[in-house]
C-alpha cells in the first residue's frame, strides 16, 4: 500500500495515511522507537512487556527489540495454550521469551512487588508497559503528524483507532493550530480513558474520544463489522482488520453519512496497522 491514497466509499471520501508504508509494525514502530533508545541509554540488555495473546504491540516489540541487540520478554495474559497462535509463534521464533499468566495475576503487572518479582526471576529489565504507552511512547508519535505534513498538509481532522490513548495523544500534541484529532475507541465503557489522555497531554485540548465505535467491546467483531470489512475491503483494496482499524473506518463511515461535525471537515484517517491479528478471526 502507498504512505497517501485518496478513498472514496459509499460517496464518502477521505485520505488514507498509512504507516505499514513506513513500517509493517505500524504505528507501534512510532511508540517502540523512543522507548528504545532510552533502554540503551539506559545501558538494559533486555526489554520486558505485557500483552494478550494477539497483542500487536508484543508482536512488533518481539520483531524490532533483537535488531537493537535486546533479549524481549513479554507477559501473556490467559494460561498457556497447548499450541501458540501464529502471532506468539512468530513472536518465540524472533526470539522472544513468552511468560503466561493468570488473568488475576496480569491484573497486578503495574504492581511495585509483582515487578520485583519478575526481576527475581528474569533479572534487570527495561519496563515497557502494556500497549507501549508512556510518555517516550507518545513522543515517539508526534513524527506521525511530521510526516503527515510533508505528504499533504491539507486536511482539518485526524481520525485515528484508540486503545490506551497513546498513538492519539502524540497526535495531539503534534497538529498544528486548527487541526484536531478524533481516536476511535475499541474498548467499551473505557471511562478512564479520557482522563488517562488528559494526564499525557495536560495542555492540549484538539483532541476527542468517540465512545461509539467499539461495536460491543475489545476485540469483539459482531456481524455488522465483518460485513462492513468484507464490503469496504472488495471496493477498495484496503486491508483493514477487526480490532482497531476495522472499527475505526467503520465510524468514520457511518460519521460522514450522518453527522454535522465532519460537513465541509477533511478527514485524514491513519492505518495503523495490525494486520497480523487478523488471523485471529476466521474471515
Ligand atoms: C495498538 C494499536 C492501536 C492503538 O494504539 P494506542 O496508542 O494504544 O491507542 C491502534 N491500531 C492498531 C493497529 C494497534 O495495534
């Protein structure tokens, strides 16, 4: 796919920017990169995460950790299945160490003493939390918009998929005046999340979270969407998948058909990837 492509679906038009023409990871190239570098500066051999067991974020850690040198460890939520999934497949074969967990234990991976614990077992580590969002993450995210810029200046609003709120919040803070940014958010009943977004960027205000898109909650892909995905996918060419882009492009869609806010707005939306936890669906 080209980093630009103008899309026209359904009447509706909107520019696609997408980053797997920058790098196959993703956006989660933008949230690693400084992470990164601070764990060499940092003089750390290996890099510690935590994520589900289609987790793109443990998926691309696994991918671009060892080309910096790093051993990667990643905590994987559920107990250990008879076989791994393609995606932990390909991570263990990039040389990832996969460490599975209870739920109840996950629960306490930003817990002082669980950390402590795991260092017990895996010595020193660089912690990079779940998702990849803290604030080198989110720096990591503002050459999103750099790039944007020099590829076409020309829109007034940002659409983008939400998780933790990082990729957005990088956004954010990088647009210039008169620009903003929606995140779509995957998860339902995320009411933290506006605030978690506030706490990254306490003075920027050019962002929103629409809380309509998540289509039943993280992960979850009801008939509507995969209908949605099938039909935009045979029209346009573009690959989209169901956890976060699918989601993403399906409110946008629905959004330019009905709504006030985007009449006479640009819209640029961001691919950011994810393709590979497609294969975690049967379709
Ligand atoms: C992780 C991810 C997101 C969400 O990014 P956040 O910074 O967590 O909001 C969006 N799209 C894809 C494809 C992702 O893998």
């Amino acid at each position: 796919m080209s980093l630009l492509q103008k899309v026209s679906y359904r009447g509706c038009e909107f520019d696609l920017f997408d980053l797997t023409a920058i790098n196959p990871i993703g956006n989660k190239f933008f949230k690693l990169r400084n992470n990164l570098q601070l764990a060499v500066k940092q003089g750390h051999q290996q890099i510690l995460t935590f994520g589900g067991a289609w987790s793109n974020h443990v998926h691309a850690l696994a991918q671009i950790g060892p080309q910096q040198g790093f051993k990667t460890i990643a905590v994987i939520r559920g107990e250990q299945p008879v076989a791994l999934n393609p995606s932990l497949q390909e991570a263990q074969a990039a040389g990832m160490q996969l460490h599975f967990v209870s739920r109840a234990t996950y629960k306490q991976r930003e817990s002082l003493e669980y950390l402590a614990e795991l260092e017990q077992s895996f010595g020193k580590f660089y912690l990079l939390p779940e998702g990849g969002t803290n604030s080198a993450g989110v720096e990591g995210c503002r050459e999103i918009v750099d790039i944007l810029q020099k590829t076409q200046p020309e829109y007034d609003e940002v659409f983008v998929a939400l998780g933790s709120g990082g990729t957005m919040a990088g956004i954010a803070k990088e647009l210039p005046k008169g620009k903003s940014v929606t995140g779509v958010c995957v998860l339902k009943g995320a009411v933290g999340i506006n605030d978690s977004v506030s706490a990254l960027i306490p003075d920027v205000h050019n962002w929103h979270i629409d809380h309509e898109g998540h289509c039943g909650g993280y992960a979850k892909c009801p008939e509507d969407l995969k209908t949605f995905i099938l039909d935009f996918e045979a029209h346009t060419g573009i690959d989209l998948e169901p956890v976060y882009t699918g989601k993403m492009i399906y409110r946008l869609i629905r959004l330019l058909e009905s709504s006030q806010r985007l009449a006479n707005r640009r819209v640029v939306a961001i691919h950011t990837g994810g393709l590979q936890g497609r294969r975690g669906y049967d379709f």
